[in-house]
C-alpha cells in the first residue's frame, strides 16, 4: 500500500493489522506528501514492511509503533497526537533519530500537545513541530543549528525560569544552514535571552513576545503583537515590524535594517543608524538618537 | 506497481470499458461491487457518490478500482481486495485500488482486508495494492493487510 503526494491520507479509525509470512509481506509505504494515521495500534503478524519515505506516520503516542525493525525510516517525520516526554533512551528516539537524538534533513517529529525535554537534542537541519516545549533546567536542551521549529501554543515555550535550555536561546549557529524558530500560537511567549544567528530566523505571530533580552544577527519578524525585551534589543540585522508596540531599549546600528508596516511604537529608548524602511508610521517615545 | 501522479486519466479504450461496466451496476446502497477488470469513477463517467454494500476488487480475476477527481465511493459493508477461491482462478490474481487526486474518497465501514485467498486455493496467490495519491483520502474502521 502506498500513500504518496500532497494532502494523500491513509486513516484507519482503530487497529491496522499487518501480515507476513513465507510468500507474502504487507507494505505500507507513506510517501512525500502523504500521511498515514492510524487511530490506535499497529499490530504485525512476522515482519511486515513500513516505510516512511518522505511521508508522516501519525499515531497517538510512541506505544502504538510496532515492534522495533518493523519501520524503515528513510526520511520524513512522526506524529505523535498526546503530550511526549523525550528523555535519554526513549526507545523510539533512538531508533529513529539516534541517541543522543539529532534531527537531520530528512528527519522531522510533530507533537500535538506537550513537549517535555529531559534529554539534549539537536535540531539540525530537519523539523520539530509541537504546541509547546518545556526544557528541563538541569538535564534538557535544545540547540537550533538548522532546521524549523514550530510552536503553535499558547506560552509557547515553558519551563522554571523562563530560558530555553542552554542561555542564551540560539537561533541558528552562524554556520550556514538555516534556522527558522516559528511561534504562531495566540497569546504570550515568554522567552529568556535569544540570540539569532546570521543563519537565523524568528517569526512571531502570537500576541505578546517576552523576552529578556534579544540579539539579532538575522532575521526576526513580529505582527500584529507586543514586543517586550526587558534587557534591550540590538539589532545588527534585518528586524520587521508590522502594527508592533516595542517595549524596552532598541539599539540597532549602521548596517542594520527595520522594516516597517502600519503602526510601530517604541516606546524605550531607541538608538542607532540602521535604515528604516517601508511605509509605516513609526513613534518614539523614549529618548532617539540616530548616532 | 503505483500509479504516476499524472496518471489520472485512462485511455479512452479503457472509459468506454468502464462506462459499460457503470450500466450493468446500479450503484445504491446495499449492492455488492465486484470488480474484474476495472471499475472506474472519476467527473467523467460517474457524477454521483457511490455507495455499496461489500466491495471485492479482484476475485478471481485481476481487478481494479480507481476513484478519481474528487469522487466518494462507499462500502457500507466492508472491503477485500484480492480473493482467490475458484481452482481456475489464474496463478496470480492482482487487485489494485487507486485513490487520486482532488479530494478524492474511499470510506469503508466494517471490515477491510487485502489478499482473501480461500485455503482451498493454496497453489493461488492475490496481490493486493492500494494506492493513495495526491489529495486522495481512504478511512477504513479498521484494516488487515497481508500484502501490500
């Protein structure tokens, strides 16, 4: 069986049996573009086939997988449709992204709930997707060489103080590959001190981005929100703003850009002789200096 | 053994082969499909949904149901592709369904398994193939699947 090309779905409501014995093997192959969903478990008879080949093999949580070799994952990504705690040695990690876990080009994971990092994880180049992460301060990171990540809830990103694994949060590593951190989810994201790499990209589209101090080296996009960096902001990049109130000190130099759209507000201290663009209103009501 | 994503469209040889199969079958709800050769339903040939009690592509002969261009075929009573039972019956039996493109759907209640062959047939082999292409949508309850 092949589910393959954009928007193709395979969606059993309950069990999916799959058999193999001497002169048959059931294959389910799940293609770029399309997904598999199966409603509760995947039971096998021998050692049937499923490949994910560019495809999206969703499940409710990692207990419905069937045994380990059963799944070639070529490239693609999971999906797991509850909350997932990914600690080191969680056996579907490790089979599928290695341990500790790395996820590469061809590798992606979407959780639709929760996710609780107690492990480190490198996203590198492949994507993660889920409603919020909580990094567990003494043994959880995440580091954004490459890749996407995707946050799609309320207060998006969680945990004791606010940071995001290893402090400062990095978008990006400066390397090359690109890094985009995409928050989409209404309401407020609370981040602790951000740097976004050359190679980076954060864009925002909840209502309010708390952040204790953010360095800008690449790109980072907000509309339609608040922007409150408490330490202040540099921006050594390419920083657009469209219908903003920006909250705090803005330090953004020659050979930076601010592109502006409708109304932007700021409403700190701005300083610095990077070039304004666009055809917007822009108010300063804290101290200006273009030097 | 899949179809190319372009490969929407048959023959015109194959429509008109169709179109005859489509006036001795009267899609309704409570009627059985049986498809030998191919069943096909796609903007051109059917414009209605289908609806069907038990659907068997390939019984004892090759088979194949293609649901086109935003088509909805229904099996109220369930789905088997592949059932070999008639010693006749050649040495492989192939039944394929494709599901392709443009909303298109296959909804299945009850049962839906692949490869039926009778015990009594252990010299005969089905082949059972199920495509899901671009933008096309199979829910099944629940599915049993000894080749692919």
């Amino acid at each position: 069986m092949t589910v393959s090309g954009p928007g193709s779905l395979f969606e059993v409501l309950t069990n999916l049996e799959m058999w193999q014995d001497a002169t048959r093997i059931a294959t389910l192959r799940i293609e770029l573009g399309g997904t598999a969903s199966i409603g509760t478990t995947i039971n096998v008879a021998g050692t049937p086939q499923i490949i994910i080949d560019g495809g999206t093999l969703s499940l409710t949580d990692p207990s419905a997988l069937p045994a380990s070799g059963i799944i070639q994952f070529n490239s693609g990504a999971l999906r797991f449709r509850s909350s997932q705690t990914l600690a080191a040695g969680t056996a579907f990690l490790t089979e599928f992204y290695g341990s500790p876990p790395v996820f590469g080009t061809d590798r992606g994971l979407a959780i639709d709930g929760t996710t609780t990092l107690t492990t480190s994880l490198l996203l590198d180049g492949g994507s993660l997707s889920s409603v919020r992460i909580a990094v567990d301060p003494s043994t959880g990171s995440l580091l954004l060489n490459g890749g996407t990540l995707t946050l799609t809830g309320e207060g998006a990103v969680i945990d004791d103080g606010g940071d995001f694994g290893p402090d400062p949060l990095m978008v990006g590593d400066g390397l090359g590959a690109p890094m985009l951190l995409e928050l989409d989810g209404a309401g407020d994201v609370l981040l602790g001190a951000v740097t976004v790499a050359a190679d980076g990209t954060l864009n925002f589209g909840g209502e309010s981005l708390i952040v204790d101090s953010l360095d800008n080296g690449g790109s980072v996009s907000v509309a339609d929100a608040t922007l409150d960096v408490r330490a202040g902001l540099l921006n050594a990049g390419s920083l657009s703003l469209s219908d903003v109130v920006v909250e705090g000190g803005v330090m953004s130099p020659a050979g930076a850009t601010i592109d502006v759209a409708g109304t932007v507000v700021f409403n700190g201290d701005y300083a610095g002789a990077a070039a304004f663009y666009g055809s917007g209103t822009v108010v300063f009501n804290g101290t200006l200096s273009f030097d | 053994m899949r179809l190319p994503a372009l490969m929407h469209r048959l023959p015109a040889t194959a429509v008109v082969c169709t179109l005859a199969l489509a006036v001795l079958i009267t899609p309704a709800s409570g009627v059985d499909l049986t498809v030998s050769g191919e069943y096909l339903v796609d903007d051109v040939t059917n414009t209605t949904s289908q609806v069907f009690n038990v659907i068997t592509v390939g019984r004892n002969a090759n088979g194949t149901l293609n649901v086109f261009d935003g088509r909805l075929v229904s099996a109220t009573g369930g789905m088997q592709l592949g059932l070999v039972s008639s010693p006749t019956a050649p040495t492989t039996v192939t039944a394929v369904t494709n599901v392709i493109g443009n909303h298109s759907r296959l909804e299945v209640s009850g049962t839906f398994l692949t490869m039926a062959t009778n015990g009594n047939q252990p010299a005969r082999t089905a082949i059972a193939i199920l495509n899901v292409g671009a933008g096309g949508h199979v829910r099944i309850p629940s599915g049993r699947f000894s080749t692919s």
